[in-house]
C-alpha cells in the first residue's frame, strides 16, 4: 500500500467522518419505525460528518479550497488546490437503512482530479488513489476488469426517479445497452459504483447529472486502476457536465458507441 503524505491526509479524514456516520447509521435504522421518520436526523449526520472532513482536511492543508454537498465552496489561499468533498454518498440508502452508502473526498488540483478517498465504513472498504500511485482498496491494489466483450459485462448505471433527469432519455439508453449485457445494477451511490469500476466488480458505470463531489475521488480511482473515463461526448469534461461513463478501454469505447445510439436529449 502507499503511504504519500496525502493519501495519509485522506486515510485519517474519512476514516474519522466514517466513524460518526457508523454510529447515527445504527440511529437511523431505529428511526426507522417513528412517523416523522429520519430526514432531519440525516441532514444533521450529513453535516456532522462533513465538519468532521472540513476540520481534518484544513487542519492538515491550511490553504486548500473546498467545494463541499453541505456548505458549499471554500476558498483557500491556494485556490489550485480544492478538495471536493461528498460526506454521504448514498443518502437515499442511508435514510432507508441500506448499508450502502459512503464518504467521497477527492482532491482537484488545477481542474483535474488528482487524488480521491471512497470510504464504505459498513464494509470497512477504503478505495483510495493518487495519481501516478495506482489504486488501492485497502491494502490491495486494484484493477479495473479485463472482460472485452458486452455480452460478458455486469454495467451499472444511475436511474432517473421523481424530480430528476431526463426520464425519456434514459429509457432510450436503457434500451440500447439492456439487450447487449450480462447484467444491470444500481446501488444508489455514485462513488462507490466509481469505485467498484476500479475494483472489478463492475465492468462498466454511467450516469448523468452527478455533481462534482459525486464522481471527484472516484475519477483518479479509476484512472489508477487502469480505467478511462469520459463525458458521454467523449470528453474529459466530467465534472463540468456532471455526465461520466467508466470501464477499461474496450468496453468504455463500444458503451460510448451505444450510448450514442439511444439519441440526444429531449430540446
Ligand atoms: P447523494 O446520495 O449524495 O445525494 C445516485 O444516483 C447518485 O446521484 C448518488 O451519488 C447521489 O448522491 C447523487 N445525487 C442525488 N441527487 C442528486 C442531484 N440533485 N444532483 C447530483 N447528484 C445527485
Ligand atoms: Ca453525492
């Protein structure tokens, strides 16, 4: 495993917010049963969680910017540097007491991602990379899988519900990619579908309309671990559209294409 300044910088950083969302995770999933139901709660495990990341992180870079879910940009004296920062990704699992859900810290530095910290702290599971080091899930570096083929891949996607994307859209590309794979899957927390990119566990990840502090960490993940990844033009410009596509080489090259297929977005 590596051990460059930063990757310890990120390590004690979710690591700790970890900590404090495994104990309201174990509230939440007694508030299950009340009426009013756990909302409020999980704004508050939110935002204490991303206290925790915001006193670590400048505690250790005094003059990174932030751009955080909760509070917004930061600005820092260095503004080239900008940690972009997910306390909960997965809320939606989070406040249903689905143990899938994680911190994603990532670290842009000049518009690029640089470094990134996924943390999954109900499976212990610490996905972490800096560019140039590769890419590790705890002490194992990692992957991205070598299958070369659609019809061998296990390709997870967003979906579009109440209030969000482009429903019509999304049928199209469903339509396209559901008759040519093995497998489709949806977790409901972008980082960690990023970060099962680089590990091999899925083949393929797309979605649409993410912010920045959903795919930061997890674009220098995948990278390391060999993968590429694209806006769904082709371009690196992910966290400017907030659209991003991910797999090895091959099947990142025939998705595009196919995806391409499914037409534009409705005018
Ligand atoms: P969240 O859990 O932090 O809200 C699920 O499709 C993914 O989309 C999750 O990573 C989720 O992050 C993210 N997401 C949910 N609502 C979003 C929004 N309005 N804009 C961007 N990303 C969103
Ligand atoms: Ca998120």
């Amino acid at each position: 495993m590596i051990r460059t300044p930063l990757i310890t910088v990120m390590t004690q950083a979710v690591r700790k917010a970890g900590r404090a969302l495994i104990r309201d995770f174990g509230e939440v999933e007694q508030l299950q049963v009340s009426r009013k139901g756990p909302a409020d709660f999980v704004s508050a495990a939110d935002r204490k969680a991303e206290d925790i990341l915001f006193t670590e992180l400048s505690r250790a870079r005094p003059n990174y910017s932030f751009n955080m879910e909760e509070r917004g940009k930061v600005e820092g004296t260095d503004p080239e540097n900008e940690w972009v920062v997910d306390p909960l990704d997965g809320t939606t699992n989070f406040l249903h007491g689905i143990p899938m859900f994680a911190i994603s810290v990532g670290l842009v530095r000049n518009g690029m991602p640089y470094a990134g910290a996924i943390y999954n702290p109900i499976a212990d599971e610490l996905f972490i990379a800096e560019r140039g080091q590769g890419a590790y899930l705890n002490d194992r570096r990692l992957r991205v899988a070598a299958r070369q083929k659609l019809a061998d891949c296990v390709v997870c996607c967003g979906l579009p519900h109440m209030g969000r994307g482009d429903h019509a859209q999304f049928n199209r590309e469903l339509r396209v990619v559901q008759r040519q794979v093995a497998g489709l899957r949806r977790t409901g927390s972008a980082a960690l579908d990023l970060a099962w990119v680089a590990a091999g566990r899925f083949d393929a990840f797309w979605e649409r309309g993410l912010a920045p502090w959903d795919i930061a960490a997890g674009l220098t993940v995948v990278r390391e671990a060999g993968g590429f990844s694209s806006d769904m033009s082709g371009q690196e410009k992910m966290l400017k559209t907030g659209d991003v596509l991910s797999a090895n080489e091959v099947i990142h090259r025939d998705l595009l294409r196919l995806l391409k297929t499914a037409g534009p977005a409705e005018a």
